[in-house]
C-alpha cells in the first residue's frame, strides 16, 4: 500500500492530512490560505479522502516551489 492509501485510511483529520502532505512535498507546512484551498479538494462531488489526496498531492508536485526547489 502506497503513502498515499496509508495516509487516507489513517485516522488524520483534513486539516492534518494537508499539512503531511505539505510537509512531505514541500517540507514546510501550508500557509493558511494554502490549507483553505487545499481542504477543498475533499469537498469537491464525489470526491474520497484518497482521490482528494491524490489530486493534491499532483498540485503540489507541480507547483513551482516543487520543481524549482526540490
């Protein structure tokens, strides 16, 4: 099972699920208008706690923050 599954299937809130995944991509945590744009992707139709991390985490891997820094 992937970082991704495992994190999804853990017993995270949102809110702690977005700054793992910041910290594990980014190395820092999000600013707070970063995490409120983040949560988002949990709200969106249809949307599980995998596919929303998994959909963040490609935002995140591009950004230019990611490619210029990592």
């Amino acid at each position: 099972m992937g970082r991704l599954r495992r994190l999804a299937a853990g017993d995270l809130d949102e809110p702690s699920l977005v700054d793992e995944l910041y910290l594990l991509l980014l190395g820092r945590p999000p600013a707070d208008a970063e995490r409120k744009a983040a949560l988002g992707a949990f709200s969106k139709p249809e949307a599980t706690r995998e596919t929303a991390l998994e959909d963040l985490f490609w935002a995140l891997l591009n950004t230019p923050e990611f490619v210029l820094n990592h």
